[in-house]
C-alpha cells in the first residue's frame, strides 16, 4: 500500500510492477491507493532451505491492504509476523482485520502471530496545529490486539529478526536524534495517563523506526514507514548499528511534504546529505511529497525509482 498507483509504469531491474492484463482481461477490480504505507519484507530460501516474510506497517484503512493482497494473490498464511514502523493510524488502521484475515488463512493451533513494536506506538496522541485546530488520533488497542491471539513483542531497542542466532532483519528501535534541521512532529502531544486532560508535548516519536537488511557485497536497505525519526538520523544509526556504511537502497516514506514550514525547510539540507551518502537507489513513498521527490529526480536522477502500489523491489 502507498499513496499512488500508477498501471503504466515499466519494470526495471529492481523494479517488477504487477500486470494489469491477466488472461486476456483486465485486472478489475484495480489495487487501490490510499494516504497510508504496507510493505511485505520477504528474504528468499537460504541454505537452510527456508523464506521469511513479515509485514511492515497495515495501511490506514480497515480493508486496502487486504484488497490489494487479494488483488495481487498474497496469502497472509504465510506472514511470519507484522512489524509496526509507529503508532500513527495510517500505518496501523488496517491491522486489526488483517490479523483476522490471517486466523482464518491458518491451522486452528497456529493463530498466533507475533506483532513487534515501540512502547510509545500505544500511547494515546492528539495533534494541536498552530491555527487552534486539534484533533484526537486513533489508539492502537493492546487489549484488543491480545485478545486476537497476538503476540505482542514492545521493544525500544535493536531486535533481530528471525533471532539473534540468524539475523536476517535489523529493527532499528529508537532512533538517535542529531541533526539540527530534521525536527519531528511539533504539532504532536500525549495524554497525561494520570490526567488525560493534560497533554504533554510528543514531537519526537521515539516509536518511529525502521528496517535494515545487510545484501551480500551490495550493502544496506533501509526501509522506513515515515521516517518521523528524520531519515538521515535513521540513516546514520542503520550505518551505527550494523557497521557497515555503504547504502545500497533507500526506501519509504522520508516525510518532507511541501508544508511551507519546518518539512519543507528539510528537503535542501536532506538531500545534501543524500548526495553524501551515496546510496545505489532512492526509492520515495507515502509522505515523501512531489515536491521533495523530484528535488530527488532533479539531483540524483540516476538513483531515483518511483514507487506505485504493487510494485515489487528485488535487491
């Protein structure tokens, strides 16, 4: 799931856009696009003779990412697990039905699936914006999640992902804020959980993290949902935490929206710092924004490939 669909784009290298001609008919109904972010992460058979597959994040309606997988013929069956990038509604609005939708797709003894996430993904937010106007965010549910049989794993740290005998996939945890241009979310309070009357300032989102996978001889993939932590910042601690400072892709959304104020204020320095890093591919979605996305095909046009719902990235 991300922001745009688009059928007419050509495949490339990394990139396998799904056909929308199938036996001699259109594919109908379409995939849809909606303002919200679902990646499925899978790392073929190794050796061992075995995949892993997880979910990151479940859109922000109740029923898209589940359109599009039936869309695109993906079996929830066979999901390891459901990783949350952040506790913001339209990366989790979809999880409850897709939990269901995996119970119904698997054996009666093996419902069970583990979900990964920030404490802080579970708090519960308002956001008060400078002209007056606030509005109360939707609440990722614990209790509701464990009663669908969930296992929920709330970490701030590292993790690895199948375990830390076979790492596979780096979940970030909190992400170390440096740089002075990439400023979070200012418009973002908590509830006091001794009064919820009383809203505390919330700017960071220490629950935003990310995904790192390490390619053999090529380096790191990085893959944000929002990128609130800053994706330079996410950058440099992925570089941190795994010792490696080659960027092979960079994917996601990297939250620089043509607000007029402080996102928009970030695009320059960001991709200064882009151009420094040198990554082999820039891959912007969901709340990127047109008008940092093409300062990205403006000055690294060689790096730059377009999302669009559907698409397949093969590294």
């Amino acid at each position: 799931m991300d922001n745009t669909t688009d059928f007419l784009l050509a495949s490339s290298e990394h990139a396998v856009r799904p056909p929308f001609v199938r036996n001699e008919k259109f594919v109908l109904p379409p995939p849809v696009a909606e303002h919200g972010f679902s990646a499925l992460i899978t790392i073929p058979k190794s050796e061992q003779g075995t995949s892993i597959s997880f979910l990151f994040d479940t859109g922000v309606s109740e029923n898209g990412v589940i359109h599009n997988a039936d869309v695109f013929g993906i079996d929830f069956g066979e999901i390891d697990g459901i990783i949350l990038s952040h506790g913001h509604f339209d990366h989790f609005a979809g999880l409850v039905n897709i939990l269901n939708r995996i119970s119904s797709s698997r054996q009666a003894n093996t419902n069970n699936i583990d979900f990964f996430t920030h404490p802080d993904a579970f708090l519960k937010r308002w956001e008060i914006f400078p002209d007056g106007k606030r509005a109360k965010s939707p609440v990722l549910d614990e209790q509701q999640l464990k009663q669908l049989g969930t296992r929920v794993h709330k970490n701030t740290g590292v993790r690895y992902l199948p375990n830390e005998e076979s790492p596979l996939i780096a979940i970030t945890g909190e992400i170390p804020r440096k740089t002075a241009f990439e400023k979070g979310f200012p418009y973002q309070y908590a509830e006091d959980p001794s009064n919820k009357k009383n809203l505390i300032p919330d700017p960071l989102i220490k629950d935003d993290q990310a995904l790192v996978v390490n390619i053999l001889d090529k380096g790191l993939v990085i893959l944000t949902g929002c990128g609130h932590a800053g994706i330079i910042n996410t950058i440099n601690y992925a570089k941190k935490i795994t010792g490696i400072d080659r960027i092979h892709a960079i994917i996601g959304g990297f939250h620089l929206p043509a607000d007029g104020a402080i996102y928009e204020a970030a695009i320059e320095p960001t991709l200064k710092e882009f151009q420094k890093a040198q990554p082999d591919y820039l891959i912007p979605c969901h709340c990127t924004g047109w008008k940092a996305a093409n300062s990205i095909i403006e000055t690294m046009p060689e790096k730059f490939i377009q999302s669009s719902v559907g698409t397949t990235f093969r590294f």
